[in-house]
C-alpha cells in the first residue's frame, strides 16, 4: 500500500497565484522603485560629488550671432562663450543658415567653412571661461535692404554643440560633504535639537491625545461636533495653520501677546519664534498641536473596543475611577501607545514642513531634515545636503529595525 | 493623598482652580470677542472659588447652593474687587459678570455633586476630581483648537492697520458689507487664486485616481495572495512609508531640473501618487485582509478568475474603504507644501499652497495671506466635516489595527 505523502515544493495552483500576485504587484513595484528606490540610490551617490545648485546644468556652449556695422564694415559675429568656469567643452560645432542676401568678402575664421549657404564651423576644444567673437566680414547683395539682411541673418538661429563632462556623472569623489555635515559643534547642535523636537513632540502629542480621548470617550450630546472640532489641526493645510501660528505670536502684531500683556503675565512683547530657546519649545509645542488629534483618534477607537466587561466585574469588586484607569484602560491601551510612539517618532523625526514654516530653521531650530534643505539650497551646496539625507536615511533605518522587532509581536505583522 | 478625602479639603481646592479657570476662559474670550481688556485676578479668584467650593458642597438643595454662588460672584465682579478685572463698556463688563456667574454656580454644582462637606470614600474624591479634569480639559480642548482657526479668519476680514493698533480687537464692522471680504476678492482678482484653486483641485482628483489604480491591484495581492517575499514586501511598504519627503526632494528636484520637468503641472501629478501610494497600499491592504475570504472563494467556486472577483465581488464590498482611502489621499495631496514649493516657481503653474506661501512677503498685507490660508483650508475643512465618519473609520481601521 502507498503511503500518502503531504506534496512537496509548489503545485501549479500556487505558482499560478504567484504570479498573479507578481503581475498586480508589478506596477506598483515599478513606479515604487523609480521614484524613491532610485532617488536613494542617487542621494548616495550625490553625497560623494562635490556638486553646488550651479552645477546642475552641465555646461554648454553659448552662442549670440549678429550683423554688425554697415556698409564696407558689415560684418556677421558670433560671440560664443563656455558657461562654465572650470570646465572645458569638447567637439564643439556651429551650424547656420546665411541668407542670400549677404556676401563674404574676407576669409572666414579659422576650422569654418560655407558651402553655398551652410555656414560651419568645427572649433575643437573651449577653454573654461573662453569668451570670444569670431567675425566674418559680408557685404549686401545688390538689391537686397540692410534691416531685410539683418532679420533674415539673425532670423534663422544657428546650432551649436558640445560636449562637456557633467560632474553629476563623471567618476570624481570626495567624502568633503560628510566631513563638513560632520564638522565640530554644528552637527551636534542640529542633532540635539531634533532629538528634542522628536522625544518631547511625541511624548506630548501621546499625552494630549490620550487625555483628548479619555475625555471623549462617552457618549453625550454634541460628542460628535467636539471630536470633529478636535481634529481640525491635523486636516487643515499645515501652510494654513503654521502661518496663522506665526501671525498669533508674532511680536509686534500678534494677539497672544497682546493677550500676555493685558493680563499681566510678561511685561513687555516676547519674540515666540525668534529667540533661543524659545523657539525650539514653540516649535515643538506646534506639532503636539498638530498631531495630538492623530493620537487622540487612534487612542479612543481602541477605547471603544474595549469590552466593558471587565469595568462591570472592576466596578463589582469595588475598584475607583483611577485604579480602573491604571490597572484596566492602561494595560489595553499599551499596545496602541507603543505602536503610536514608534510611528509618531520617525516621523516627526521627519518633519520638515512644519519648521521650515515657523522658524526657517532659525533661532535655534534647525533640525536634520531642514538642514538637508538650508544646506543644498541656502548655501547651494547639493552635496553637503545629500550628505545630510543620507545620515536621516541612516537613522531612519536604526529605527526601523526596533520597530520591526516591536511592531511585528503587537502588530503580527 | 489622604488630606483630600475630605469634603472640607477637595471642594475649596477644586473651587479655587475652577474660578481660577473659568475666570481665565471668560476674559480670554471676552478679550477676543471685544478688544477689550479683561483679565483673571489671581489671588481674589483663589478665594472666591475657595468659598464657593465650600459652598458647593453644602448640603442646601440644588438651586440654592447655585444662587449661593453665583450671586457672590456676579456682585463681586461688578463692583469691581471680583475674580475678573474689567475696562470696557458697561455692556459688556455686565455680560461677563452674569456669564461668569451663571457657568461658575452651575458648573461648581456639577462638579461637587454628591460630595458631602465631611470625609470622602475614595470614590466620591476620585469622581469629584474627574469632573474638574473633565471640565478643565474640554475648555483646554475647545481653546487651542479653536483660537488660531478664530484668528485666522477674523484677520482676513480686518485691515492690517487696524491690527496693529489693537492686535486684539477683532470686532466687524458689519455696516462694511461685503467689503468686508475685500482681501478675498482681491486674492481671486489680482492674484489668480481661482487658477490656484482649480489647479489643486484638479491634481488632487488626478492623484486620487493614480493612486487607486496602483495601489488596490497591489494592497489585494498582498492581502490575500500567497507567494513568497509576501512579508517582506508588506514591510517594505511600511519602510517606504516611513522614509522622508525631504530626502527624496533633493535627487526629484535634481532630476525634474535635468529633464525639464520642475515647473510642470505634469510633473506634480507625476510626483504625488507616488507620495500617497504607500499611505493607500497600507490602508488598503488592512481592509482588504478584515473581508471575509469566503465571499470571494464562492465566487471562484461558481466560475470567476481572480481578476473577476476583485473587481465583481471585493471592490464592491471595500467601497467605505475606498471612499476613506480617497478622502484622505485627496487632503494629503491637497495640504501637500513641499514638492510644490521645490518645484513650483512659475506663478501660472501653482498650487493653492504654493500660491498661499508666495503671499508671506513683507510687501503683501497680512489679511492677504490670512484670506490664502481660509482660502486653502475651507475646501477641505468642508469635505472632512461633511465624511467626517468615513475619515475617521478609514484612518483607523487601516493604518494600526485596534
């Protein structure tokens, strides 16, 4: 008699499933990968160039053509120059179209030629920073009217090419961009700041959130509209609110000063996002704001499903409002904190907008991730900023790395 | 702890924050309401409220013990030596006082409630303590959210001069009329807000659209389709998620320079799905993993591919989960600042928020940028409050499981 035996390796069915699954995965894969796989990769890369804003546009030969002058003077130019100042073009070539209208009288340039109309020139190599005129002495042609020739000549626009190497692609590195991110106190006082804009708007916006969710979770009249109202800082644009922030607090027209002088509390006008360490505390207290509601929705809908079962055998036994808050809500509520508190981290560890709006980075707020922008953009220097991105990248991967060892035993992922 | 499991020591010291706050709460609002000065006084609302915590735990019958307080205070306020001091019109000085009154001898009733004047069960204090947090919080709540979103749109409606002489001072001119809204009218006439407007709008539907079409096909094979690499790929969806925008800005704007795609509208609907994608794929897939897979192995029993299914049973079923998916893909693309900011510079080309953060000049007055910023919020304000529910659903029940 034959044993049956369980099938080993993959049936047909479920090879057919895979790939089904693969081709519906495939698109989103593809474009997935284009834009952020490849943009990472690039940062990398980027990271060791020593690449400024200017750099970006390779550079190229420019070229103006004219008619100068008039009569035995006439002459057509081309002023052609290098763009760029440390780099040389190769193979650079003119091509132009001279109408009939005017008639060489000298000799043409050196490596040019004119065959009928077809003007040419291969001129080789341009120096970096090469500015130069080349000149071609014309005259008009019998019948033909001087402003005509002028239009017609500088009319067709003639083709000029080059090669040039670009620094985004050739083989020249440095590890200058880490050594600058890294250089004495500054990356230190950047690195303090986020971690205190990351620990205390986590913590805080955990807090009021579990705070706004305790007090929402009972039913009463209106319970809707206040959760509604509630969630208002998160949905709104953060451009809407982030302004309307640095409105209320600013320092010569802003309500909540006024508000602070009348009532006594400072006497005279506090600069909210303009002084140390002021600033970093406003900031953080701006994204508590923002992103308690985020907390506080997830918070209370896991209230909700909360059995209450177990508050009618606590209420039996005796227990008070507090010892139910700590030894039943709490306990149940601990898997969604923790989750809460590892999501909310990174990515306020992320934040960029919200900073960039209030501060600029200033007054001490310069955190990681809007030193990326102040450095490849304030300063142009695009290398330092991928340099900076690429320790974010660091970072964020550390994190992850806990909050897969976390998340995958509260979450069973 | 044990001191305040006595009726003589909870009610005084409730009552004393209590007044405290409400007397705070009432001049904040009346400050706004008015422009007018009004503020707490410390030390006498210390003591008020102190008495008429006392007070409040009387055993007197309900509408006595709110009398009892509330008269107190009314007159105590009006003569000027109260929890609040005042410089403004008769009118409203007396307003504040009988509003003052009124919610302290109520709310210290309620507060109070069942808590005797001798000593407390653990309950009664615990209870007592809850209502006062409970009161406090809801206020706390209602102001910090409610307050910028008050100062956002009365400034728009008043003139930057008229701030800066009283940065409080948010009253309307009604006889104005629809003058009032001059820097909205202005914003739609001189600086092409409708062309802003319309531009977000139309990107977002077009993201909405994209980001559908990638991310169901792909939230339903990782949901419900073995092969392998399923697991690391639902991870990496995560990790994906959690990467910064601003890291991946720098090398989008290096490349949208390099093929001429910065400046495009075309490259911004290019860039957002892309943003929104994992967010979609995420919430999706939770859903899609909560529906029952019997549904669907009938439909496959009785002759449908699986291609079939998805769209003849399991779209269907997940339509509240699309609608959430939609809603939130639309405000995420909608609020989006920073790519629009980075690669948006023509002024013909640009979103509401980019339009929005062109106005924070020094040249431009600030009810210009306050009537930008309602202008951007109102829309999707709208759409929230009106799917309120299929928000909230959606964003819980995808994103983290509870």
């Amino acid at each position: 008699m034959r044993v049956a035996i369980p099938p080993n390796g993959r049936g047909p069915l479920e090879r057919r499933e895979a790939r089904l699954a693969w081709s519906l995965l495939l698109p989103t894969i593809t474009i997935v990968s284009l834009v952020v796989v490849l943009p990472l990769l690039a940062i990398f890369w980027i990271s060791f160039k020593p690449i400024g804003l200017a750099d970006l546009r390779p550079p190229a030969p420019v070229l103006r053509e004219s008619l100068r002058g008039s009569g035995d003077e006439m002459r057509i130019e081309y002023r052609l120059r290098n763009s760029s100042q440390d780099t040389e073009i190769t193979e650079v070539t003119i091509r132009d179209v001279w109408p009939e209208s005017l008639i060489v009288t000298g000799d043409l340039p050196a490596g040019c030629t004119l065959d009928g109309r077809a003007f040419a020139c291969d001129l080789g190599t341009l120096e970096p920073g090469y500015n130069e005129r080349l000149r071609v002495p014309v005259m008009l042609a019998d019948g033909a009217e001087e402003d005509a020739a002028e239009e017609a000549a500088e009319g067709s626009t003639p083709i000029v090419r080059g090669e040039a190497e670009s620094i985004l692609t050739n083989a020249e590195f440095t590890v200058e961009n880490f050594a600058r991110v890294f250089d004495g106190d500054a990356f230190w006082t950047v690195m303090w700041v986020t971690i205190f804009y990351t620990v205390f708007g986590t913590v805080g916006a955990l807090l009021f959130g579990l705070f706004a969710a305790m007090l929402l979770n009972k039913s009463f009249r209106g319970q809707g509209i206040l959760r509604g109202l509630y969630l208002f800082p998160y949905v709104a644009p953060v451009i809407a609110v982030a302004f309307t922030w640095v409105n209320l607090f600013d320092p010569f027209s802003g309500s909540a000063n006024a508000l602070l002088l009348q009532m006594g509390v400072t006497s005279e006008a506090i600069n909210f996002f303009g002084q140390r360490p002021l600033a970093l505390i406003m900031v953080t207290v701006f994204e508590i704001w923002r992103y308690f509601p985020l907390s506080f929705l997830f918070i209370l809908a896991r209230m909700q499903s909360i059995d209450t079962d177990m508050y009618e055998a606590a209420d039996m036994d005796g227990a008070s409002p507090f010892q139910k808050f700590w030894y039943l809500s709490l306990p149940m509520l601990l898997g969604i904190l923790s989750v809460l508190f590892l999501l909310r981290f990174i990515w306020t560890f992320n934040k960029f907008d919200d900073i960039f709006l209030l501060t600029g980075g200033n007054a001490g707020t310069r955190t990681l991730t809007v030193n990326v922008y102040e450095q490849a953009f304030a300063i142009s220097n695009i290398g330092a900023g991928a340099a900076v991105a690429v320790v974010i990248f660091g970072c964020l991967l550390a994190f992850s790395f806990f909050f897969f060892r976390f998340i995958s035993r509260e979450e069973g992922l | 702890m044990r001191v305040l499991r006595f009726g003589y020591v909870t009610g005084p010291l409730i009552g004393a924050l209590w007044l405290f706050i409400l007397a705070t709460t009432v001049s904040i609002t009346l400050s706004f309401a008015t422009g007018d000065a009004f503020r707490p006084a410390l030390i006498i609302s210390l003591i008020v409220g102190a008495a008429s915590g006392v007070v409040a735990a009387l055993a007197h019958d309900r509408k006595i013990r709110i009398a009892m307080i509330a008269a107190p205070v009314f007159m105590l306020t009006l003569i000027g030596l109260g929890p609040m001091v005042m410089e403004s019109t008769a009118t409203s000085e007396s307003i504040a006082a009988v509003l003052l009154a009124l919610v302290i001898g109520w709310s210290m009733v309620a507060i109070m409630e069942d808590v005797p004047m001798g000593p407390l069960t653990r309950h009664e204090m615990e209870e007592a303590w809850i209502r006062f947090l409970t009161g406090f919080g809801y206020i706390f709540f209602t102001a910090i959210v409610l307050i910028p979103f008050y100062v956002m749109v009365m400034t728009s409606l008043k003139s930057q001069s008229a701030l800066l002489q009283n940065p409080l001072d948010f009253s309307l001119d009604l006889d104005k009329g629809w003058a009032l809204f001059r820097s909205y009218h202005e914003l739609f006439r001189d600086f092409n807000f409708g062309t802003y407007m319309w531009t977000s709008f139309y990107v977002s539907v077009l993201t909405v659209f994209i980001t559908l079409a990638f991310s169901i096909p792909g939230a339903y094979a990782v949901a419900r389709l073995r092969f392998r690499g399923q697991k690391a790929f639902s991870r990496s969806i995560l990790l994906i998620y959690m990467v910064p925008m601003i890291v991946l800005a720098l090398p989008i704007y290096i490349a949208f320079s390099v093929t001429g795609l910065r400046n495009t509208v075309l490259g911004i609907v290019m860039i957002y799905p892309v943003t929104t994608i994992p967010v979609a794929l995420y919430m999706l897939q939770g859903y899609f993993r909560g529906l029952p897979p019997e549904v669907e192995e009938a439909g496959l029993m009785d002759g449908l591919n699986r291609l079939q299914v998805i769209w003849k049973i399991t779209l269907p079923l997940a339509l509240p989960a699309l609608a959430s998916v939609s809603l939130y893909v639309f405000m995420i693309a909608w609020n989006e600042f920073l790519l629009a900011f980075m690669l948006l510079d023509d002024p013909s080309k640009f979103t509401l928020t980019r339009g929005v953060a062109m106005l924070n000049s020094s040249e431009i007055p600030r009810e210009h940028l306050m009537a930008g910023a309602v202008i951007a919020t109102v829309p999707v304000m709208v759409l929230f409050l009106g799917l309120e529910k299929f928000m909230t659903k959606g964003l819980t029940a995808g994103s983290v499981k509870g």
